[in-house]
C-alpha cells in the first residue's frame, strides 16, 4: 500500500527543515518509514493522542522534538504541527494548533502534497 505525506502549509515545512540536524534526520527516516508501512510504526516512534492526533517522536543530543499528524483520507498522513518539546507534557498550546488545523482539513483538504512519495 502505497501513503502520501501532506503538509498543512508551507510554515510547517520550514518548522521540519529548521529543526536541529539530528531531529531533522530523524524525522526524514521516520517518515521514509512511513510511507511504506504507513502511519502507525509504534512506539518508541509514534504514538497516538487523543482525537485523531498521532505525534512523530523525534530525540537526539539537541533535544525533543514531535510532529502531530494525522489521517484522515485513505492513504494520506497530514503533517499539521512540528515543535521542539522543551516539557515532560506535551503543551496544550501545540496540541490546540494541531486539533485547529485538524478540524480545518476534515472541513477542507487544502494541504499541500510533498514531493517525496513511496516509489
């Protein structure tokens, strides 16, 4: 089964590329992962939330960082927030953007497709 990786916007793309090297390699794997087994790796990798949300764990020496995602078309993972984790809990902050941006793609799906799909 083939998955597509879709962004909220262009913003959440920069978030992804200005994220410290090592998270952002992590995050690219895990991702490469996804599209081919699809959004649920498991933990220690993915977890799912509450509501729909599922997050992308990303640690390395620079720190913490998620990506709250989820899914709502057949095939499709909606990245829809990326933020460094500076918290034990993750802040309600991120989590009202996420479940914003969430219900704004079940209302309308206008993300935007990434150029890297599952070849």
């Amino acid at each position: 089964m083939k998955w597509t990786i879709k962004y909220y916007n262009e913003q959440v793309q920069e978030d992804i590329l200005n994220l410290p090297d090592k998270l952002q390699a992590r995050y690219l794997k895990l991702t490469d992962r996804m599209l081919i087994y699809g959004p649920n790796l498991g933990e220690p990798h993915t977890k799912p939330l509450k509501d729909g949300l599922f997050e992308i764990r990303m640690k390395a020496k620079e720190g913490i960082a998620r990506a709250l995602y989820c899914t709502i078309k057949r095939n499709e993972i909606h990245i829809l927030h990326v933020f460094m984790k500076k918290t034990q809990k993750t802040p309600s902050k991120e989590l009202k953007t996420a479940r914003k941006r969430l219900k704004e793609i079940k209302e309308n799906d206008d993300t935007q497709t990434i150029k890297r799909k599952n070849a």
